[in-house]
C-alpha cells in the first residue's frame, strides 16, 4: 500500500514546490527586474512621499482640481461595524453600484449631478461618464471630453486663462494603446500634478 501512495505524495510535494514556491518567486523576481515600477503598484511619489497609483483613481473634491468619475466603493462605518460608508475610491472593496438603468436611486442620483454640472458648465453637454460609476469604482482615468467639460470650472477657481489650461489637458491625454487598443483617456492625478506644477512656473 506504501508504494501506492508515496507517488501520489511525492507528487503533491514536487507539484505544491514547483507551482506554489518555485514559479512565483521566479515571476516576482523577473517583474521586479523587467517592470519594478508595475510590479510595485505604480505607486507616485512626490518629495519621496507616495502620493497615490497611477492605477487607482483618488477623490479630489475641490473646484481648483479636476474631478475623476464618481466611484460606487464603500468602507466599514466606523459607529456600527454591520453598515457600510461611501468611501471614494476604496482599493480593498472594488465594486461597481450594481444599480440597473431602471433604479430609481441611480437615476435620482444622476440627475442631480448632471444638474450640478450643468450649472458649472451650461456651454457643454455633460459627458455621460462623468455622472457613471466605472464597474471597478477605482478607474484612476477620465475621457479627454471630461477633462474639456472641467475646464471653466477650474480655470475659474485658480483664476487661470482657459486656453492654457486646454493647453495642460492636451498635454495629459493618452492615446490608444499600440494606437488602436480602447479609447484615449486622461489620468486625472497625472493630470492635477501638471496643473499644480503649471502654477508653480
């Protein structure tokens, strides 16, 4: 019976070394070397303090910033463990709304930030995914027509000349990948560290 199982043991033993131990240490060790700052989160720093990741979208509320796309994440609430809080942009609980185009709630909701918008912005249409949730809540990215929609506003705040600030937002799109995957988009931290950088000129 012992030569029957110690196969079998061996196996799992050699299986469990070479795809639990062995494999992963040489994928983190080759990502180190060829992509470090992938392998690390994208992770941007400013004055040698992380400021954020390329990757995952940040809450910036004031008018003198642009503004990512609403995020639906949520966090513990901190008086009662057993509800949950709107937390913007909460990379340990990626989640869309899972609101349908029928929900009353999201299409309230909607309305009223379109309405917003619209009074920041009445020249423009509003870009519909500046009032969407992305399906991760994390999108760290806006369309380019967005970033144009915010224009007013923040030059307004910062007492700015528009056409400058089109000048930054220009500057920050991204095109296609390989010019012909997905659609060009704006990191919009990126996009607010060239805008503080502009005014520090």
């Amino acid at each position: 019976m012992l030569n029957q199982i110690r196969p079998a043991i061996v196996m799992i033993v050699v299986t469990t070394a070479v795809t639990g131990l062995l494999y992963p240490i040489a994928m983190t060790g080759a990502a180190q070397a060829l992509f470090p700052n992938q392998a690390n989160g994208s992770l941007v720093e400013k004055d040698g303090k992380v400021i954020g990741s390329a990757l995952i979208g940040q809450s910036f509320t004031s008018d003198r910033y642009f503004h990512g796309r609403p995020s639906a994440t949520t966090g513990a609430d901190p008086n009662d463990a057993t509800k949950t809080v709107a937390a913007p942009y909460n990379a340990v609980n990626s989640m869309g709304s899972n609101l349908g185009p029928t929900s009353a709630s999201l299409i309230t909701r909607i309305k009223g930030d379109v309405a917003t918008l619209q009074a920041q912005n009445p020249n423009m249409p509003v870009p519909m995914d500046l009032v969407t949730t992305s399906g991760s809540g994390l999108d760290p990215d806006i369309s380019p027509d967005d970033a144009y929609f915010q224009i007013p506003r923040v030059a307004k705040a910062r007492n700015m000349d528009e056409a400058k600030l089109r000048t930054i937002v220009d500057a920050a799109v991204e095109g296609r990948e390989l010019g012909v995957l997905g659609e060009p988009v704006v990191n919009v931290l990126a996009l607010n560290r060239a805008l503080d950088a502009s005014m520090n000129q």
